[in-house]
C-alpha cells in the first residue's frame, strides 16, 4: 500500500496541543489505539518503542517536520498517524519542529514501511507542501492536501 | 517472439505486495500458454534507504536492519515464485537486485531482451503531486518495452488453482 492508501482522515490530529516531546508520541500513539482498540499494554509497547527510538537520535529534520516512527511486532499493517502543531516544539533536533508523521510499521512487509517513509521524506522535500500544510487548520485541511 | 506471440522474455516485477504476487500468478499463466521465459526481479531499494538516512531519519543502525529484513523478504518472494511456477511446469529465472527499483528494472528489461513487463497493482491516480509516484507507477511510464498490468483479484488466483 502506498502512502495515500494509508492516510486517514481519523489518524489526523490538528490542532496538537503538547508541548513536550513525549506527550506528543503519546498523543499520536493514542489517536492510532483508540481507532485500532488496542489495549493499554500495547499502548504502552508503542509508545516505549518509538520513544527508545527518539533516543537513540531525534527524527526531527529541517523545515520543522518530525517523523517519529518504530517496528512494532504485533502490527498486521502499517499505520500513519499525521499531527500539526501551532506551536513549533523541541524534538531533539537542531530546529523546533510542528509537524509530525508517526509511522508504525508491522514487520511483514519492510519494503513496504521504507517506501513510506521514503515518499513522506519526497513530499516534504517541497517547501510549498511544507509551508501548506504547517498553516493547515484542521484535519480536514491537512487530508486534502495530500489529495490536491 | 515465441510461435504467433509477440513476445519471448517477460519479466516481473516483485515488491512483497499482495499485488505483485497476483502479478506473478499471472506471469506464471502467461508463461505456461506461451512458452514464453520467465524472469521474476526483487529490488532491495538500497536508494530509498540511503535517502532515509541522508534525511536522518533513519540511524545507519535501522538501515542494517531493514537491509536484512528486505534481502529476506526478496528471497522469500523469489522462492514463492519459483514454487508457484515450478508447479505449472514452468521455469523462471529469480533475480534480487539492489538499488532504485525503476532504474533496475529498466536496466534489466534493456540487458535481457525483455519485451514484457508485467507488473501487479498500479496505484489509482488520487495525488497530482508528482512526489507520490510510486516505483510501479515510475517503471509503467517509462518501461521501453509493453507493459501488463494484472490487477489484484481473486479470479487469478481462481485461474491459477484451475491449471494444471
């Protein structure tokens, strides 16, 4: 599946209104929970996973985009869970960042997880797309634009 | 070209997905009615990794990993071809390259002589952003040779059960 077979409008959260870095993994980890029931102990392996990452080295990249991401054993498939902030946040990088693409990978189909990754990096090598989608409003906005 | 077939040396395309091994399913088909040669290529996209960890988005560590787990997942794939076809009496020939997967695969259509790309599910056209091409959408617009699009539907995998 490609990146925009996996965008969904209910994993979109604009506003995010943390300020920390941890309380937005939580949040993005929790908009994908909720929609998938999963229960507070997968929860909790998600956010350990992608946070562990975090430490090893901030996925936080110019122009203020963030993509936080983990393998995680017990996913069938792939999932992407897109934030904006009004508030541009320390990430652990060299620039504050306000958007984020959290992508959880299951481990059956890696090719699969890299070619996302790689097309969220091609889309946000376009300062227009960038600048667009950091003055989107809602979640509504920031799905079109993947759409245009 | 094989008897009145307008082609001899079909090549396809294989990425892990659900699509490309009704692909091969097809491929396979197509083989066994024409006698056609078969060719069944995986790319490692060594390309799409290096980028990662240009971006920084991936640590040299993650791209060890995933070059692992993807040179498993092509040999799984490759091996899952050569069953399938071996049980339709068919020979293939299992390539796993490394790089861009559209740049291999037109190099590889170029060095072989092939003259038939099949490739599995095409993406709909949903995006003008040109950033969203996917590899199989890259290799359709820009193969030399004619291109098969088999869709992913269960009529293949239904035609393939019925041959023997």
């Amino acid at each position: 599946m490609g990146l925009l077979e996996i965008i969904d409008k209910d994993l979109i959260i604009n506003p995010l209104t943390s300020v920390k870095r941890e309380d937005i993994i939580r949040d993005l980890v929790g908009a994908y929970c909720d929609k998938e029931a999963l229960d507070e102990d997968q929860r909790e392996a998600i956010v350990r996973a992608v946070i562990d990452r975090e430490l090893i080295a901030s996925t936080a990249m110019e122009k203020g985009i963030a993509i936080p991401h983990a393998k995680i054993p017990f996913l069938k498939k792939s999932a992407i869970v897109i934030g904006v902030s009004r508030i541009p946040v320390d990430f652990g990088g060299s620039e504050k960042s306000s958007i984020f693409f959290l992508v959880l990978a299951s481990q059956e189909n890696p090719t699969e997880h890299v070619q996302l990754l790689s097309s969220i990096a091609r889309l946000c090598s376009s300062d227009v797309f960038v600048r667009m989608l950091a003055s989107s409003r809602s979640a509504d906005e920031v799905y079109q634009l993947f759409f245009d | 070209m094989t008897g009145n077939v307008p082609f001899s040396d079909m090549l396809v395309y294989l990425d892990g997905s659900e699509g490309s091994m009704s692909a091969a399913m097809y491929a396979v088909l197509l083989a066994k009615g024409t006698g056609s040669r078969l060719h069944a290529l995986y790319c490692i996209n060594t390309k799409a990794l290096g980028d990662l960890v240009k971006a920084r988005i991936f640590i040299n560590q993650e791209k060890a990993e995933y070059m692992d787990d993807m040179g498993k997942d092509a040999r799984r794939h490759i091996r899952h071809i050569e069953k399938l076809a071996h049980s339709k009496g068919v020979e293939v020939t299992g390539v796993i390259v490394d790089g861009s997967p559209s740049a291999e695969v037109l190099r590889y259509i170029k060095d072989n002589h092939v003259d038939l790309l099949v490739l599995g599910s095409v993406n709909m056209i949903r995006s003008r952003r040109e950033e969203l091409t996917s590899e199989s959408d890259r290799m359709l617009r820009t193969s030399p040779c004619p291109v098969l699009v088999a869709r992913d539907d269960e009529s293949i995998w239904q035609m393939f059960e019925e041959l023997d």
